[in-house]
C-alpha cells in the first residue's frame, strides 16, 4: 500500500487545523524501520496537539499520536525484521516526527520495543506512554527506597490514563492507594484497579499551608499546581512525590518547608527521551505486573474515524481511562 490515512495538523495564517488526510509514502518521514500500524492511544498530550491548546507540536505539517504498535513491513535494524510486532512510545512522536494516528509509520529502531508476551498490540497501547510514565514514576519512588510499610500511596488525577496505571501498579507492588479524582461516580472504577480510598479532587484544590497534616508515604502526581502543593504539604517525613502532570497548571506555589523540615523529595518524572534500554525493561515489568483483564478494565478500543473527535475530547478531562485506536489491520486484540 503507497496511500495510507493518518490524522495531519497543518498550520497556516489561520492557525492549526487536524483533519483526516490521504498521504503517500514517500511523505514520510526518515527512519530505519517501516511499521503498518494497527493500533495507537489518544495521551492527553494529543489532545493538546490537535486542539492547538498546548505548544507540542514542534514542526508543521505533523501526525499526531505519541504511542503506536503494528507490525514490521521493513527494517534496516539489526534489533528488527519484517512480521515482528513492536509498540513505541514518545520519543517526539507526534511532536518532531510524524506519529501514530496513521496507517504508516517509518521511524528509528531505536525507539521500538518489542511486545513481551502476554501483551498484544491493542493492551499495549492500552498501556502506551500513560502506562510508561505511571511505571516510571513507580520507580522512582521504589529507589527513593519507600516501601509499602511506610504509609499511604496517593494518585491525582486517578481515572485519567497515567492515574489509571498508576492506581494499579502501586496496588499490585502492595501499596494502600488512596485515589484522588474529580468523579465521584468512579468509585468501582478505582476499587476495581485496587484503589482502597478514593476522596474528592476538592480536597486538594484549594491553597493550604506549606505544613499541613502528614498523610501520605509517596504520591504520584498528574495534575500539579495547588494539588501537587498540597500533595507536597501533606507528605510524610522523608517521603517522596513523584510529579509528571500538568493538567492543573504549570505553577507550583509552594514554599521549601516541606523539603527542608520533613526531608520530603519531590521527583520530576518523564518519558519522553527514547533510553531504550529502560523501556524494554518496562514493557518486561508491565507484561509481568498487570494482567490482561486489568488493562481491559482502563480501557476501550474505537475505530480509527473517531478518533479525531476522541483526541479533542481528552483536554476537558472527558476520557476514563484509556481510549486505543484500532486502525483496522486485523492483528490480535
Ligand atoms: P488524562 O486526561 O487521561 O488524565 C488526566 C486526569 O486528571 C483526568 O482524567 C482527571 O482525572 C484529572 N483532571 C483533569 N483536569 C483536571 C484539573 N483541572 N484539575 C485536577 N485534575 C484534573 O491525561 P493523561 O493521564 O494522559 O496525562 C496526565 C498528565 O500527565 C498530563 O498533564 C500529561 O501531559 C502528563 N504526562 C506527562 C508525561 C511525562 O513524560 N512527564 C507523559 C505522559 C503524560 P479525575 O477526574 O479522576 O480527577
């Protein structure tokens, strides 16, 4: 096939605009490795691509989509061959290269992992970057050195994608999580996950003092500003916070206090930048630490047509969960 369908944003005197558009091969981009992708993920991140409502796109035109998984149609990599299923994630897809809300994709091998088993391409993108960056920010709590012993774990932003994964993997690796979420009317949701308490996002949202009550070991944070100060304001002593998320604000207004009177760490978390070698090993612990029907429960597969409508739906935080686009090329679920 030389046509392939993709999501394009193009940019001109009015603005950016996302529409679905006919593409050649030959308008890809460079890169070792040609994959005919059948399944992608709607990240919040696509969500402020499309819309234009964040600055990630970095070149015009663009194909969006931060996470894909398909099958290898060719490859100049020593690591691949035609017929292996792989899944990328980040690495500027979407934002400098051309990413996964397309039929095609060639890039470089050295961003593709190959999908341990029991994974599929559709759990993968299930998983995809929010999956990644929930398991990143689990391990930089786990070498801080907290353990489950030490306290509560709490989530922000809990039925999103990242809080989602990482409800469930602090659950799996023995935490008592506590989730924090603007749903009320998720609360199986978040038992189902292993969550063990779930309060209001209101809880957190208004600015408290710089000390306030200690409650929580660790946290992982997906929202920041007034939350994660709060989150900060009510962390144990010599605990840690691992922050990734913005979807309340880039500001952080908090003072040191917490730093340099409780020995609390604040973490910066992402997953971006390829390190290969870390996301394989990823995918391995993922593929051990969640089973299947765990990652069914986060997530729901729609076809490629709405996934446009789906991506701009993302920023008013209208998606639980994760949304996986099935490109309709038939590769097991
Ligand atoms: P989602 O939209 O899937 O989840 C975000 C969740 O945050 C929502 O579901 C909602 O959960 C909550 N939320 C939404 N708006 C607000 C608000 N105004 N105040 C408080 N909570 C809110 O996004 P993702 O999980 O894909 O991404 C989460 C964040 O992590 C984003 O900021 C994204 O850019 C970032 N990210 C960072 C990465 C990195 O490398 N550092 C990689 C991937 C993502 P609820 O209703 O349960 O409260």
């Amino acid at each position: 096939m030389t046509d392939f369908r993709a999501i394009r944003i193009d940019k001109d005197e009015h603005g950016q605009h996302a529409n679905y558009v006919v593409m050649r091969e030959r308008d890809l981009m460079e890169g070792d490795v040609d994959v005919d992708v059948a399944f992608s993920a709607i990240n919040y991140k696509d969500g402020l691509a499309v819309t234009g409502k964040g600055p990630v796109v970095r070149r015009f035109p663009m194909i969006p989509g931060v996470d894909l998984a398909g099958r290898v149609t060719r490859s100049a990599h020593p690591d691949f061959a035609s017929g292996d299923i792989v899944v990328a994630t980040a690495c500027g897809l979407g934002e400098a290269h051309y990413g996964g809300f397309a039929e095609k994709a060639r890039l470089a091998g050295d961003w593709l992992a190959k999908l341990p088993p029991p994974l599929t391409p559709a759990r993968a993108m299930a998983v995809g970057t929010a999956g990644l960056t929930a398991l990143f920010c689990v391990l930089a709590l786990e070498r801080h050195g907290a353990r489950p012993e030490d306290g509560l774990a709490v989530v922000t932003g809990a039925t999103g994608g990242v809080g989602s994964f990482a409800v469930a993997l602090l659950a799996k690796a023995g935490w008592r999580v506590v989730a924090v979420t603007g749903q009320a009317s998720q609360d199986a949701y978040l038992k189902r996950l292993g969550a063990s308490e779930i309060i209001g996002r209101d809880e957190l949202s208004a600015l408290g003092k710089p000390l306030q009550k200690q409650r929580f070991a660790v946290g992982v944070d997906t929202v920041g500003g007034v939350t994660l100060a709060n989150l900060l304001a009510q962390t144990r002593f010599d605990g840690a916070v691992a922050a990734c998320g913005n979807v309340g604000g880039m500001e952080l207004p908090a003072n040191v206090a917490p730093f340099i009177l409780r020995g609390v760490s604040l973490l910066g978390v992402e997953s971006v930048r390829p390190r290969i070698g870390l996301r394989r090993a990823a995918w391995t612990r993922i593929a051990q630490d969640l089973d299947p029907s765990t990652i069914d429960a986060m997530s729901e597969i729609i076809p490629f047509d709405a996934a446009l409508d789906r991506a701009r739906s993302i920023v008013g935080g209208a998606i639980r969960g994760r949304v996986v686009i099935d490109m309709g090329r038939h590769l097991p679920l």
